[in-house]
C-alpha cells in the first residue's frame, strides 16, 4: 500500500497483493487518517490487487460509509474483473454509486424493513 498526495482534495491509496484478513488492518488504518481531515475524495486504485477476501471487502464498504459521514466521496479506480464481480454479487457497487450524503440515509432508513 502507498499513498499518493500530489491532489490533497483526493488522495490516492494504491492497493496491491492481497486484501484479506492479515493485511487489510493498516489500510483501514490509512482510510481513517485520511478520512480524519475530510478531503473531498478519497480515491482506491486497485492496480496490484491480486486478491480480495470479506474483510478486504469491509474495508471498502467501511471507507464508503465513514466517507459518507465526513462528506467524502469515495472513488474506485483500475478495478480488476474478479473485485468487480465480487463488488456486483455482493451489492457494494450499488451502494458505492449513492450520492454524497444520501448513502447512510437511504442504507439506514431500509435496514429496519428486511
């Protein structure tokens, strides 16, 4: 993982190996420090990712939704083809397609109706 500040309103996190249960404390780590002064963006670039398990997976839904609180937004980029379809099947790119500040609204507002 590195991080890229050369745009301070959307700093760029790149990914790469495997973001599963052993490695995906610090990133969660790193999305926190970011999120904590609250940039406009901030950006995932999955270009070296090779594998994703779930809690790779809550580490994004979890950037997702503390963005949501603070007013960033989170974009996703060189999304490789399996975290792609694992995004779909799982409804993550649903929820990551929310507009700022209408995510945590529309999410909790149905969490009481399954």
């Amino acid at each position: 993982m590195t991080v890229d500040w050369s745009d301070p309103a959307a700093p760029l996190i790149r990914i790469g190996g495997d973001l599963a249960y052993t490695t995906a404390g610090p990133l969660r780590a790193e999305v926190d420090r970011i999120l904590a002064d609250a940039p406009p963006a901030l950006v995932l670039d999955f270009t070296g990712l090779t594998f994703i398990d779930s809690t790779g997976l809550g580490v994004i839904v979890h950037a997702w939704r503390e963005g949501q609180q603070c007013g960033t937004a989170l974009r996703l980029c060189a999304v490789p083809r399996f975290l792609a379809t694992i995004l779909d099947m799982t409804g993550v790119t649903g929820l990551l397609a929310r507009p700022l500040g209408e995510g945590l609204a529309a999410t909790e507002s149905t969490a009481g109706t399954a």
